[in-house]
C-alpha cells in the first residue's frame, strides 16, 4: 500500500467517523425529526426503485407519480393505488411495493431507534425516552420491545405465508407464483398494507372462511400493537399482570370490532349490489371481514362503490380511529379514542378523575388524546376541503379517501386513479402525515417543553 493510499484511508475513515457522530447527536438531539427524515428517505429509495424499466410491465417503466404514489403508500402501509398493482408491476416491482411495507410496518420510532443501535451501539436516553413514549413500553424495555418487533415480524410473516400458501395453490397458480403470492400477501397482511398482487383482486374469496379468517387474524396482530404483543407474551393470560394499556387497546379494539360486525351487517344485509347474492353464512364473514380491515389493512372483497353511503360513514369511523399504539394500524389510535371517551364519562358521572381498571388516568394522557384527535380533524378537514375544491367530486367520496390516507388504511371508492396529479400528491402528504403519527411530527417540531417561572392565574371560561 502506497503513502497516497494511506493517507486516502484514512482520511475516508475520518469522514466515516464524523458522519457517525454527527448522526449520533442528531439522533439524541431530535430523534422524532431523525424518524421522519429516514422514514421519507425510503420513500424516495422506493420511488426509484419503482421507476426502472425492470419494475413496471409497460415500456418505458412507471412515471415518477405513480412510482411515488405507490412508494408513499407501500412505506406507509396503506394500500390506495393509482394503478392496478397486479398487472402494472413486475415481479421485481412487486418485491420493492413489499419491501416497502415490511420497513414501514416496523414504524417510525422503531425504525429510527434500530438506526441509533447500528450507528452508536445503544441507546440514548432521549432516544429511549421518545421510543418509550411512541410503543407505551417502559425505558427498559425498549431494547426487548425491538427485538419482539422484528422477531414477532417475522414469525408472523412466515407463518402467514405457509398458511395463505394452501390457499393460492388451489387457484390454479404454480407452487413458484403461489409461494410468491403467499409471501407478498402475508407482509401486505401483518403490515396492514393492504396490497393485493392477483389480478381481480380479493372478489374470488368472498365466502371463502379458510382465506378470510386468517386475514381477520393476521390484521389483528399486526394492528393492535408490538407492546400489546410483547405484554401478552410476558404474561400470558394472566389478566391482573396486564399493563392498563394492554388493557384499554383489547378491551376498546374488540368493542369496536363487535359494534362495527353488527352495523355493517345491518346497513347492507339487504344491498343487492353488495351482500345480495350472498348466503347468511357469506354476509357474516363479509361484515366480520370489512370491519376487521377497515381498522388497518384495507383490504376488501367487495366493491365498495356500491356501498350504502351510511356504510362509508361507519368506515370513515372507524378508519380515524385505527388500531393500536406502536401497531402497523394508523388513525388517532384506539387508546386515544377510550381516553376520550373515558373522559366524557367521567365528566357526566362530575368525577374529578378519569379512571380506568383501578388506575387513574393521568392529565397529560387527555391532553395528548385531544390534541392527536384535533390535529387529525384538521388535517382530514384541510385535504378533504383542497380535493373538493380541485376535483368537484362529492363529499361523502372524498372523505372517505382522504380518511383512508390519513388513517393509512387503503379502502376506496375507486376515485384514487381518476383524481387529478393535485389532488394525489395531496394524498400522498396525507398518507405521510398519517404513518408518521401526528405526535410524532408535532414531537419533530418541537421537541422540548417551555419551562415557565411564572404562571398566570387560573381562571374557567364558558364551555358548551
């Protein structure tokens, strides 16, 4: 080795290091600003993979909007399309959309905490503390929280896979597009991502029980949150040793689930372009189905077009509120949702204190829950508002798809890839906005609290 290369080594090392420290303080400094930079870099890594001639079937490959529609989608596990994804992407199209989703099924904090491992070899406590805070774990689980995340992933994927395997090779498909439709479908499922890689969709499986069941339970583990896995994993089915967030996410989530059966059911028992030409058996799996997705995964076997729109409304609900904290589910969180509603309880009962199996809420849990809960009305509110305006389309459409961006679910009405490049960047931001979690951006844009010597007063202004 000449001096000239030595001096050239290790001056590339240098430049290693300092990038590594620079990236490390950045890390404890600001490491929600660090998730959603890293988060929007895969995006972009995706959208170029996807622009390559290899990824589409057509000549010439994807344009860059369709690349970066379905990029921001794939990452941020929701499912809207302005091309059907079936026929328009290859196989090696195909992989990158489920890579996509399996990076943004392991979420934000998770993510931007696996990069500070890599880069610094630990954890730092803001870093622990912000991963904590998004998982609802305490600091010293973190480190375990990780693991389970990737362990659990796994796991769940590859069992998916086998299981969905046995269903794909009855559609006359070979054991190498069956495995390959197997494996897409178990990440698309787990991540909540809501993709389908068959042409014609999930039609074909309507009242198939084998095929929607493993759905419904592969888009409840993967909904309803890591920490709620990693808690029932410690403690099995010792219900007293349940942490209260274990407690509330079960508890809200099957509730809802319950509540959304017994509506959808009742709205379009009688649809003819829906439930019609279905047997009683076929609509209850159906409506089990539908509400079970419409949560998180977004995946449908039917048209929802045809949809009562009290249907849509019922969705548009439920979609908002989402699944679990730290899950591969969007929307403002079930937690955020029984806070809420806990505390309306609490005020018509005149407690002072919002209480929850034996525990008292603390004041700042309710102060979060409204703030997430606002900051998603008005993003859905300001998108659907700019679309109307852009598009002319009616409003019970465009809320519907706004909220299926925001709340990165992925259902549709089918007016996605008939709206105006505008109104789908829109949905992109949307969609980013949504996986990022609303706290987490507002964490990104400030970071830290004002610490006031002085303070005003108390004082009660007139409420409703």
């Amino acid at each position: 080795m000449t001096a000239n290369t030595k001096v050239a080594t290790s001056h590339n090392i240098d430049n290693y290091q300092l990038l590594r420290h620079k990236i490390y303080i950045w890390a404890k400094r600001s490491p929600a600003l660090l998730a959603l930079l890293i988060f929007g870099s895969f995006i972009l890594i995706i959208t170029s993979f996807l622009t390559l001639p290899i990824a589409a079937t057509g000549p010439g490959g994807a344009n860059f909007l369709s690349a970066l529609f379905t990029a921001t989608s794939a990452v941020c596990v929701t499912g809207l399309t302005v091309v059907d994804t079936a026929s328009y992407w290859t196989p090696f199209g195909k992989t990158v959309i489920a890579l996509g989703a399996q990076v943004g099924g392991l979420g934000v904090m998770t993510l931007a905490s696996l990069l500070g491992l890599a880069v610094s070899r630990h954890l730092g406590f803001t870093s622990r503390f912000l991963t904590a805070n998004e998982t609802k774990s305490r600091l010293g689980e973190v480190a375990l929280l990780l693991r389970a995340v990737v362990i659990t992933s796994l796991t769940m994927e590859l069992i998916l896979t086998f299981a969905f395997l046995g269903v794909y090779l009855k559609t006359e498909h070979s054991l190498l597009e069956a495995l390959g439709h197997s494996a897409f479908f178990a990440i698309s499922t787990f991540n909540n991502a809501g993709f389908v890689s068959i042409e014609g969709g999930l039609a074909g499986f309507v009242g198939n029980w084998g095929f929607g069941i493993l759905v419904i339970l592969g888009t409840i583990i993967g909904a309803i949150g890591f920490p709620v896995i990693l808690n029932l994993a410690t403690h099995k089915f010792h219900v007293r040793n349940w942490s209260l967030h274990t407690k509330l996410t079960l508890t809200t989530y099957f509730a809802l689930l319950g509540i959304s059966i017994a509506l959808i059911a009742l709205l379009e028992w009688t649809n003819s372009a829906t439930f019609g030409e279905l047997n009683t058996s076929q609509k209850l799996l159906a409506s089990a189905f539908h509400a079970t997705t419409a949560r998180s995964s977004g995946l449908a076997t039917l048209d929802l077009s045809n949809m009562h729109e009290s249907t849509w409304l019922v969705l548009d609900i439920l979609m908002f509120i989402g699944g679990g904290s730290a899950g591969t589910g969007g929307g403002i969180k079930v937690t955020t949702f029984a806070v809420l509603i806990l505390a309306i309880i609490a005020e018509a009962r005149g407690d002072q204190d919002t209480e929850c199996f034996g525990k008292r809420l603390a004041y700042p849990a309710l102060r979060l829950a409204i703030s997430v809960t606002l900051l998603g009305a008005v993003l859905v509110g300001s998108a659907s508002l700019i679309i109307l305006h852009l598009t002319g389309l009616p409003l019970s459409m465009v809320l519907f798809e706004v909220i299926s961006a925001f709340a990165t679910c992925g259902l549709s009405t089918g007016i996605t890839a008939q709206l105006p490049a505008s109104a789908q960047i829109i949905l992109i931001v949307m969609m980013y906005l949504g996986r990022v979690g609303t706290m987490t951006f507002a964490a990104a844009l400030a970071l830290r609290t004002r610490p006031r010597v002085i303070r005003y007063p108390e004082d009660r202004p007139l409420i409703g």
